[in-house]
C-alpha cells in the first residue's frame, strides 16, 4: 500500500508543477499582450 501512496503523491506533486508552470507561462503572456498593446496606443 505504500507503494501507491507514494505513487500518488509524486502525481499531485507533478500535477501542481505543471499547474504553476502553465498559470505562470499564462501570466507571462499576458503581460507581453498587456505591453503590446500599450505601446501599439503610443
């Protein structure tokens, strides 16, 4: 049973990186999109 544990903890955890990278990389863009626009008004 421990095996599973720990297989399941090691899968939320790959879950939560992935989740922080993609919400990062989302915020990254959108500050670039943000950026662009405010200097396309210029």
């Amino acid at each position: 049973m421990t095996d599973a544990k720990a297989e399941e903890k090691s899968r939320r955890k790959a879950m939560l990186t992935r989740a922080l990278i993609y919400i990062a990389a989302t915020h990254i863009w959108a500050g670039f999109m943000i950026l662009l626009f405010t200097l396309g008004k210029r």
